[in-house]
C-alpha cells in the first residue's frame, strides 16, 4: 500500500527513476517509521516489509494495536509488503539458537529471520542495502553492540544494514562509505529514552504512532509459561492452539486435553469461534456463566466433570452447593450435576506461572 507526502516534510515521495533503493524492516512503530522517513529524506526510494507472526499484534484487528500501522506509509508515500514468517518463526521459538530472553522471546533469532528474508526481499527488487528503526542499547538482548555484530554476520549482510537512528555512533556501512547515503544526516541515537526520537518524528510531522509497550506475546510471562507448557505436552500444536494461549484461563486436565476457562463474553465468543466446533464446551444454563472448552485426545469422564466444576466456580452460580452444567459433546447435550471447584483443584490444575499465588487471589 502506499500514498501521497503530506505535512512538512517536502519531496520524500519524488520521482523516484534512477534512485539508488533500500528495503526497510517496517514495524509500524516510532523507530521504524523514523529510519524510513531520515532515508527518504536523502531521496533515496524505500520498500518497507512488515514481518507477521503467531506471537505479534494482529494488523487486522485495531482493536488488539494502539494505532494503525500503516498510517505513516499513507501519510508519507512508501510502500508496504507484508511477509508471514509462519512456520520458519515456530522452529526458533522452540529452539532458538541464541536462546530465549527473559520469557519465550528468542529477539536474536527472531531479527535474523527477519533480515534474511529482507535479504531476498533486497536481492530481488535490486535494492543497495536494508535499513532498521534498531536504536543502540535501547533493547538489552538483540541491540546490544556485539548483538548487532552477531546478527549482521549470521544474516551475510555484514556493511549492508543502515540503523540510521544510531548510524553515528556504529560503524559506518557500505552504503555511507559509498556515498549512497550522507552520514551527516544521520542520528547517534543511544540508550532507552525515545525523547530523541519523539523531537525527531514532531520535526517529521510525524503525529500518530503506537505505544513501544506490547507486540510480541513472546515477552509476556504467563503466555510464555502457557506456551512453554504446550509445547511440554505437545511438540505441533495447531494455529488455534496458539490464539487460545491469549484467552480465558487454562487448566490440565491429562498429558493430552485441557481446559480453556472464559472470562468474559468477548472471551466466550472467541473460544467458540476458535474451536470450530471441535471440542466439548461446557456452561452453566440459567446463570451468567463462562464457556468453558475441553480441547486435546483422550478425555475421560473425570476429566468433563473437573472442567464443569470449574465452569461452575467461574459462574454466576459459584455459590451453590450443586449446580447443573450443560455439556455439548460433538452434537451430543447432556447436563451433570456438580460442585462448583474450590482454591484446591483450581490450584492442583492451573497453568498459571505462580500457580499457589494466583489461585489464592479468587478469593
């Protein structure tokens, strides 16, 4: 997608015939918009990708992104491709080569696919050299100084990646020493604070761009834990098996089936959305209730009457001594009579990082 320029900024969407091309790695956030918009401002033309994946904010649903992420390359007229890393990004998740992060986020590898796919991206569309929004020190895994040293070496694009936030305080690339790009114009950006780049995107016109909080569930610490549990239990989860992680709360049952626990009526929706029908979904008639979905092989009897015991404690009937709880089980419905779970089972279950801890705050 692309648009025209707009704002103060004048001439970064020229003629863009006989320019020297660079491919972008493309956010939709502060950093990346900046790099972009510093390089054009040279007239140099510029591709942006966007890179998706099973863990980051779905760009086709605003309400999960604090702002549109294609609004910049509206505004300013760069074009946009967008790229599922699909399976290649599962296997690093599962066993990245420079290992995880705090949680489940594996931020080296991830930024080495990522640049070797731009990497093909630039070869195929004859572009000079890839430009990222990476700002020194700013993240503590992959911005490191030795980390971008890693990552550049391990892509083959040693010389061919422009930070052009930090450019002034990083070796000079090809691109620069080919006088592709004045250096000149380029920033020495460092360290955490983004008060830099917020001057910067006013001098811009830049206006709308997403909070730095959030993105990759990767780095979150109960989907961490939850995927790290999944895996344990099975090494090829299904796509749904991954947007579950995001919902409701989460219960083993047995080494092969759990329970996925609503927490409100747009959770419920989503659950049954995401099932597609598969699975045995439990509620309480009658009762303001969540639903509750048994996914996974081999459920036994004992493993329905936990889980409506646990729909029952989440429903509006948690206070009763037996409550009847409707169960559909591929198009067969029957109701059982249980009572509701107490701080025990909910504790013996849970998939939950503090298990004891978050078991004891319902009540």
């Amino acid at each position: 997608m692309s648009g025209q320029v707009s704002g103060p900024i004048e001439g970064l969407a020229s003629s863009t015939a006989g320019r020297t091309r660079a491919v972008a790695l493309y956010s939709g956030g502060l950093d990346s918009t900046l790099a972009i918009l510093t390089v054009m401002r040279q007239g140099i033309e510029v591709k942006a990708i966007t890179f998706m994946n099973h863990f980051g904010c779905d760009i086709s649903d605003r309400s999960s992104c604090s702002k549109d992420p294609f609004a910049a390359s509206v505004k300013f007229g760069f074009e946009v491709k967008l790229c599922h890393l699909s399976e290649k990004f599962i296997e690093i998740v599962k066993n990245p080569k420079f290992g995880h992060g705090r949680n489940m986020n594996p931020c080296m590898d991830c930024r080495i696919l990522m640049l070797q796919e731009a990497k093909e991206f630039m070869e195929m569309t004859g572009a000079a050299f890839i430009i990222t929004g990476e700002v020194l020190g700013q993240r503590p895994m992959s911005q490191r100084r030795d980390a971008l040293d890693i990552i550049d070496r391990e892509t083959g694009l040693r010389g061919r990646v422009l930070r052009p936030l930090s450019a002034k305080i990083l070796k000079p690339t090809l691109a620069e020493e080919q006088g592709l790009v004045d250096r000149e114009q380029l920033y020495g950006f460092g360290g955490r604070t983004r008060k830099p780049q917020m001057a910067l995107a006013r001098e811009f016109g830049l206006t709308e761009y997403p909070s730095p909080a959030g993105g990759c569930l990767l780095t979150e610490p109960n989907y961490s834990y939850r995927l790290r549990e999944l895996f344990q239990h099975d090494p090829s989860p299904a796509l749904n098996d991954y947007h579950l992680l995001r919902l409701g709360r989460h219960f083993r049952l047995g080494l092969s089936c759990k329970a996925v626990v609503g927490r409100d009526e747009a959770e419920n929706e989503m659950i049954l959305n995401l099932s597609g029908g598969a699975g045995i979904s439990l509620h309480v008639p009658d009762h303001g209730s969540p639903v509750t979905l048994i996914i996974g092989q081999s459920v036994t009897e004992a493993d329905i009457v936990t889980a409506a015991a646990l729909c029952a404690r989440y429903s509006d009937a948690r206070g009763l001594d037996s409550v009847a709880v409707a169960v559909t089980d591929n198009g067969r419905q029957y109701r059982i009579e249980v009572r509701p779970a107490d701080a025990a089972l909910i504790e013996e279950f849970l998939i939950e990082k503090k298990k004891a801890q978050a078991a004891a705050t319902l009540y």
